[in-house]
C-alpha cells in the first residue's frame, strides 16, 4: 500500500496560527494529525503543536493504542498547567489516524474533522464535539437553527481541558483510491462535504485537489486559521 499526500495550513485574518498538523509516510503506514489550539485560551499554539509531536513520535504502527497515546498528550498538558499558572487554559481539538494494511485507525476530540471521500461519496467518521452538535442529537434544536445558534463552535470537549476528555475512536476500513481528508474547523466551516466531494471528482490528481481546495478557501470569507490534509491510498 501507499500514499500520496497534501497538506495546507495558512493562518488567515488571525495573528497567530494556532493549528498544527505532522504527517509521516514509512514502510507501507501512513500517519497523520491535525491539531487546533482553543481559540481564545493561553498558548493554544503550544497545545497544538505539542499534541501533534507527541502524536507522530509515538504512534510507530496500527497496533498502537491510539486512545492511551491522547490520553498521555491530554495529561502532558495538564501536567504543564500544574507547573506554572501561565501556561492554564492550555487546549487544543485533535483528530489524528493511522493507516496500514486497508484499516485506518484514528482518534478525536473537539471539531476538527475527519472524512473519506470514495468515488462520488463522502463520509464524516469523527463526530463533532460541540454544544450545538450535543444539542442537535437531544432533540433541543433542529438542523436548519445550527447556522444561526450563537454558540455553535463552543466546544464540549478538548485535550488539556480540565477533567476526561471525550475521545472518540475510529476504525474503517479503506480501499484502494480513496481519499482521507483532515480539517481544522476553520476549513470545513465554509467549504461544505459537498463542495469537498465535488473538488475531489474534479480533481485527478491529489495536488490538482490540494490546489482546488486552496482555491476555493481564497474565494470563501475566511475568519479562522485553516489547515488540511489530503491523502490518497495508491
């Protein structure tokens, strides 16, 4: 199996950019992560960047429990606010994968986003863990009020956060052509999984997407940093 990859991280309108993302490609196993400080907390950036790091230098193949290494990088940054108060409210989202023999394993927290995009289809793995997401599954708002919500990226759950938190796994298995794509949110909140699919459709080669994306993230009304990934299993 390989991989051809693209990645993509601009800091936009903002003074810092507060995403990070790693990729490693070796011996068959395709590794990648993306990472984005809490905006608005202390060093987000150093959460992010720290995260990632950590993520790619531990995780060596598909056998490893990718659940013990976040929980490992969440208690890392809780450490590193215990030992000085400058550093407290450190925090980051994170959605990472690893990819070897067709099976991709990946762990999330927070509102970057994982998805596959097969043939003329896209599907979003990692669940977005923000208030109005929550609120959405309860039944308290409906889909068409997300939009207009006022808290929509408040986040319910990020590494570094006080407390567990919420990390969701994923297992999938893939197929030769698909392709992955990791977004910081600043990214997928204005080029929606459709516009994604068809980019990809259009698109023959993984840098023809790459540049697609880009492209289209010029056109859009950027507030955020915004940082991708895109890689195609060969």
């Amino acid at each position: 199996m390989r991989f051809e990859f693209f990645h993509y991280s601009e800091t936009g309108p903002r003074p810092e950019n507060q995403d990070s993302f790693e990729v490693k490609n070796y011996n068959d196993i395709f590794v990648a992560c993306v990472a984005d400080g809490v905006g608005g907390e202390n060093f987000g950036k150093l959460a992010s960047s720290l995260s990632v790091e950590k993520f790619i230098k531990k995780v060596t193949n598909s056998k490893c429990d990718l659940n013990n290494i976040l929980l490992s990088i969440h208690n890392g940054l809780q450490e590193k606010q215990n030992s000085d108060v400058i550093y407290k409210g450190m925090a980051t989202t994170f959605t990472g994968c690893v990819i070897e023999d067709n099976i991709l394993t990946g762990v999330h927290c927070g509102d970057s986003r994982l998805c596959i995009l097969r043939r003329n289809g896209i599907q979003q793995l990692s669940e977005n863990h923000t208030e109005v997401n929550r609120l959405l599954k309860s039944g308290k708002i409906r889909r068409e009020d997300i939009e207009d919500y006022p808290r929509k990226h408040v986040l319910d759950s990020a590494i570094g956060i006080r407390g567990i938190p919420k990390i969701q796994k994923i297992k999938f298995k893939v197929n030769s052509r698909d392709r992955i794509l990791i977004t910081s949110d600043g990214v997928h909140d204005v080029i929606s999984k459709v516009e994604f699919r068809d980019l990809s459709l259009k698109s023959v080669s993984i840098n023809d997407f790459g540049r697609n994306v880009i492209e289209t993230l010029k056109s859009k009304k950027i507030t955020d940093n915004t940082t991708f990934i895109i890689a195609e299993i060969i």
